[in-house]
C-alpha cells in the first residue's frame, strides 16, 4: 500500500493520469524490481562470505592466495574485487604484491585505480611499507617506476590513485615526480600534486624549487604553498623572484609566503622592500619582517629594528609601528620618532570628561581592517589613498561601541566620498549591516542629484542632514557623532545638522526604500569606509556613554 500511495502522488504530481489497472502492474513492475535487488544483494553478501571462506583457507599458501585474489579482480563488483584485496591483506606477502603490482601494469583501469588504493593502505604498515617500496614489477621496472609512468596515465581516478600511493609509501625517489605535476596545464593535475607533496614526509621544497620556474601560474601558486607550509628558508630567493611574476595571483602568493619562509638574515631585504612597496604589498611585508626576527632575543629585536628606523626616511618611519607592536616594545630609542608630528592630547575639558584618544598621529594601534590603504602619514593624519581600480576599503576600531560621543577632524578632496561606520561588523556593507554617517563633498556638481538623505551628516537612506556648513575643500572640519540608544546628533563645524530618531525615522519604512539589519544593533565599531577618493582624518577620540 505504502509503493502503491508514493507511486500515485508522484505521477499527481506531473499531472500524469493513470487508471487503478495501470497503477496496479506499475506496482507490481516496482515490487519485482526491489526483490530482484534484495535477492542480488543477499546473493553478493553469499558470494563475499565464501570468498572471506576461500581466502583464509589459502592464507597459508601464497602461490594459492594469489591465485584467488587474481581471480576475484575480474569480477565486475568493485564491492567483490575490494573484499578480495581486504581478505588477503594479513596474509600478503612478496609474491601477491608482485603478481597484484603487475596487474597495475597491464590491468584495467577500475581495477588499477583499486589495487593502487590497497598498496597505499598496505603502505602503512612499517614492515609491509619496505616490501613495498623495494617491489619489481619485472627486472627492469621497479613498483616505483611503473607508479610515475601511471601519473601520466589517461584515466584520472588513476593518476589521482597512483600519485597518493606514492606518497603513501614515501620513497624519495617519487618526489621528483610528484614535483613535476606542478607544471601539468591542468588545475586538477597540479591541485593532485600539491596535496601529496604536502602530505609527503620527505624532503620536497627541494624537488619543488627546481621545477618553479617551468610551472604553470597555477603551479607557482602551489609551489609556493608547498615552500610556505614547509618553511622552507633555503628556498627564499625562489620566492623573492615570484614576488616581481607579472601574473597578480603568483605575486600575491608569493608576498604572503614571505612571512613563512624568512628568517634573520632576510632581515635588511625585507626591509628595504617594505620602503619601496606598493600600498597592497605593506601588509604581507611588515608580517615578513617580524617573521625575520621573531626568532631572535628580545633586546636584539629591539635594536635591529631601531636601528633600521633610524636609517629610515621620515616619510617611512611608521611602517615599523606595526613591527614595534608584534614584538612587544614600543619604548625605542628616543632618535626613533625624530621627524613625527607632536602627538595629540586631550583638552583638560575632555580629559576630565571621560574621553579616550583613538588616534593621535603616531599610531595606529587602535584600528583594524584595511591599514594598507588608510596609512599612518608623517603629518600626524590618517590618510586613505585607494589602490588602483578599489574603492580603499574600510579601516575600524578594534573595539566595540554602542552609546558614544565620537569626534574627529576630516580633510576632504574634490568630490571626496567617504563615511563613518557606526555600530557595524567589520563584514558587510556597512551602511546596511550597521548605520553610515555620510562623509561628501556636498558642493561637487557631481552629487547635484543626490537624494536629501545621502548628503554628508546624514545617517545614510534614513535620515537627511541640514547642509551648507562644509568648509572649502582642502581646509580642515571638525565633526562630533552622538550616539545614544535610537537617537543621533551630529554636529558640523559648531553647527548640529542631524538631530533625530532612528525608530521614528523608519515607522512608514525606510527613506530608501532598502532593508537596513544593522540598523537597530546595540553595539558594533566604528569605521572610517573608502569610496574611492583621498580623505585625511586626525584628532580621533570617544566618550562612552553609560
């Protein structure tokens, strides 16, 4: 009744029309079907059990074994040719190997990529593994030797089967092999090697570097994840040519491999490669430079890195903030910081009313996100100078906020488009998942036909802001956000533009007709957010609000 009741809805449900006569033998169809499948299945559960019989009886009789085995490989049930190989395992010995080894050889290719997989397993036990690994197919053809002509077999499952056996059994003399799979024009090929060099015991940085520089781009890629995940120090200078590679993918890579396979005596280069690099390329090399000589004694990180910020140009000191902060001493020599701007304080008012500095112009140790493109300048600001073809990105707190006064001094540029993030992850669009104070160059005849809501001040598709109290571009403004509970204020140049409620703002929906998460979030950070155009900030502080 049950096949009868499913068989019925399912052609209901392609408005197919049967009569109960059809219904009937359909179900009868489908009844012979699943018994004839049962049937088969108890018949193949017979079949294994006799074999497991068969294969234990001739376990002490190796010539035997290898016979039954061989047989059982020409069944057509892959569950059938598994039970065998299984069966005879704790048995195995050099003559099954041999004869098994030799059907690798010449066999097909489902029973190849199956006796391959068993080698591999077998390959774990140490006594079997050197059987294995000294195995001859015939008297000029090692096991080892017929496993690297398989990697350019045809049929995928069994490259795939023959390079992880490989590495299974861990012979030294795969390795170069296994390396020369990164130079395959297939993604799939070189993914293959990549995982088996990584999950290969021996020595591979060396087989990979001498095969770098035929690669493919994706190639490079890997071999550089081979050389990074390695650590592979001796292999650097490999790495510092893939960092000038005119494919983007490679020259990322290489940058980020950096950090892992640098030591003390990289120290000098990786320095002079951070004062020349370009803006996506700072981050990866003041994580290098640590690398270099996090290995080293406290006092004499300390000093090499004080030394080099001397010999530093001005405009270049702060690079080394970020070094000084990893390796946990930021009292350097006091010649360090000569040439920095004076650094910010609080006014005694502010002071004692409960403010905090969060930039002060010599340090960016309170923020996170894009601190590549938002850069500490030697004018004491925080500067956004977008890469090529972006946007700059985002740069926030590193703490969480949720009622807050928060002020700032802003320099905008013609057209300048920017924004401050408030009560927002650090994923998403911000404006959505938390709230935007718009940041703009209101007067630019670019913006004419904006709506009211996207001017700068205002909290962005809710609420507009008053306008007309921008100073000229290039001069500096002053701003304060308040945030308490679903009330925002926001104060221009002396000048409140924005003093509203968000829940109210929202009661008929959204001004922009757009869904907006974030914007009821207790708590969240606070972020300057890149749209593209040069904008200075400085003078950052925050009172919470309890």
């Amino acid at each position: 009744m049950v096949i009868i009741h499913v068989l019925r809805t399912y052609l209901r449900r392609r408005y197919i029309r049967i009569t109960p006569c059809k219904l009937s033998i359909l179900t009868l169809l489908l009844l012979s079907v699943h018994l004839f499948n049962l049937q088969a299945q108890d018949n193949r559960t017979k079949q294994i059990a006799a074999l497991q019989e068969e294969i234990q009886k001739a376990g002490g009789n190796e010539k035997e074994l290898t016979k039954k085995v061989l047989k059982a490989l020409k069944a057509p049930s892959i569950e059938y040719r598994n039970a065998a190989l299984n069966f005879a395992s704790p048995f195995a010995g050099k003559e099954l190997y041999t004869e098994l080894a030799k059907t690798v050889h010449k066999g097909k290719p489902d029973v190849q990529t199956d006796v391959l997989k068993w080698f591999g397993r077998e390959s774990a036990t140490p006594a079997k593994n050197e059987l294995i690994k000294n195995l001859e197919v015939r008297f000029d053809l090692t096991f080892n030797q017929l496993l690297a002509e398989l990697l350019k077999n045809k049929n995928q499952e069994v490259r795939n089967a023959a390079a992880r056996t490989m590495a299974k059994i861990g012979d030294a003399s795969a390795i170069p092999a296994l390396a020369n799979l990164l130079t395959n024009a297939s993604p799939q090929t070189v993914e293959l090697g990549k995982e088996t060099l990584l999950s290969f015991k021996g020595d591979t940085p060396a087989a990979v570097a001498r095969i770098i520089n035929q690669a493919t781009d994706s190639g490079k890629v890997a071999a550089l994840e081979i050389l990074s995940t390695r650590k592979a120090s001796s292999y650097i200078n490999y790495v510092y040519d893939l960092t000038k590679s005119s494919s983007p993918e490679v020259r990322n890579a290489a940058y980020a491999a950096l950090k892992e396979v640098a030591d003390d005596n990289d120290f000098t280069r990786l320095c002079g490669m951070l004062e020349t690099a370009e803006p996506e390329y700072i981050k990866p090399l003041q994580q290098a430079v640590i690398a270099s000589v996090v290995s080293l004694p406290q006092k004499e990180q300390t000093s090499i890195v004080s030394r080099r910020i001397l010999q530093a140009e001005p405009d270049k000191k702060h690079l080394y903030d970020i070094v000084l902060e990893a390796i946990g001493d930021k009292t350097v020599l006091p010649d360090v910081n000569a040439g920095r701007p004076v650094p910010f304080t609080l006014s005694p008012e502010e002071a004692k009313d409960g403010f905090k500095i969060l930039f002060d112009g010599t340090n960016m140790y309170q923020w996170t996100g894009n601190t590549v493109n938002y850069t500490l300048n030697n004018d004491g600001t925080i500067t956004l100078v977008p890469s090529k073809g972006t946007g700059g990105g985002n740069l926030y707190t590193k703490d969480e906020y949720s009622d807050f006064v928060y002020r700032f001094e802003f320099m905008l540029t013609p057209a300048a488009n920017n924004g401050v993030g408030i009560r927002t992850p650090v994923e998403g669009d911000a404006a959505y998942v938390g709230m935007e104070i718009q940041i703009l160059d209101n007067e630019d005849p670019i913006y004419k036909d904006l709506h009211p809501y996207q001017y700068h001040g205002s909290v962005y598709g809710i609420i507009p802001a008053r306008r007309g109290f921008l100073k000229p571009v290039g001069e500096w403004n002053t701003e304060e956000i308040m945030a308490k509970g679903d009330q925002i204020r926001v104060t221009l140049n002396g000048e409140v533009i924005l003093d509203g409620n968000i829940r109210d703002a929202v009661k008929n929906g959204t001004p922009d007709g757009k869904e907006h998460p974030g914007l009821f979030n207790r708590k969240g950070h606070i972020g300057f957010l890149g749209h593209g155009d040069v904008v200075k900030f400085r003078n950052i502080r925050i009172k919470e609000l309890k």
